[in-house]
C-alpha cells in the first residue's frame, strides 16, 4: 500500500475531484506509479514546516 489510503479515501477523492491522477480500463481504476509518487511529491511536509 504505497500512499497507505483504503480504497473508500482514493473513491473520495475521485469523486471530489483531488487525488492521485487515474486511468479506467474496463471498468477498473488503475494508477501510474509515477502518477503516485508525483502525488506524494506535492504533499510531503518537511519536518518542521507546521502543517
């Protein structure tokens, strides 16, 4: 579990329109891993920074 989300937070997302970007093939929800460590990238806090 590379972002450590249930499945029930990356539907949220989806449905707000945020999260990690996402391509549908048959039905299913697939992600790039490079899609997901830009994610991550966008949201990674340094220590020390307040949130």
């Amino acid at each position: 579990m590379l972002l450590r989300v249930t499945e029930t937070t990356l539907a949220t997302w989806r449905s707000r329109g945020g999260g990690p970007a996402y391509i549908k093939r048959g039905g299913r929800v697939l992600y790039r891993l490079a899609d997901l460590q830009a994610f991550m990238a966008t949201r990674n806090i340094e220590q020390g920074e307040p949130a």
